[in-house]
C-alpha cells in the first residue's frame, strides 16, 4: 500500500533497479522481470503506464529519474 507520495517513487525506484543493484543486469530494462519498458511502450499492458509517467512528468523525467546512481547503503545507514 502506498501510505505517501515518497513511499510510490521508492517502489518504481526498487522494482527497476533492485535487479541493477543486485547485479542480475547493468541497467533498468535489462532484467526480464523488471516493467521499465513497459512503461516505456505503447504496447497493451495492464501496467497503469500513464499513471507512473504523469507521476514523473512525461517520459523523459521518467528516463532521467532511472538514469541516477545506484549507491548501496553502508551497513547501518539508514537513509
């Protein structure tokens, strides 16, 4: 359940990049299992893709916003 506005973009942010993190491929859009293409698309999906689009803006903030760094948290760091 998303409780916060934060909590929704930490979720698209761990679906996409948990794999890149965990070094099952380089990049979002790599792993099989991820949905950033989908996304991407104009494919039919039952993904709510407008919904995760508008949430960045348009496309291309959605683009930018998977293009960030992923830095692993340091043992006993929390945010």
């Amino acid at each position: 359940m998303v409780n916060h506005d934060a909590d929704f973009t930490s979720y698209i942010w761990y679906i996409h990049k948990n794999a890149v993190h965990h070094k099952l491929a380089r990049k979002p859009g790599e792993w099989r299992f991820d949905s950033y293409h989908s996304i991407l698309s104009e494919a039919p999906t039952m993904l709510l893709r407008e919904e995760v689009v508008a949430w960045f803006g348009n496309k291309n903030e959605y683009i930018k916003f998977h293009q960030q760094e992923i830095r692993p948290k340091k043992i006993g760091e929390f945010l």
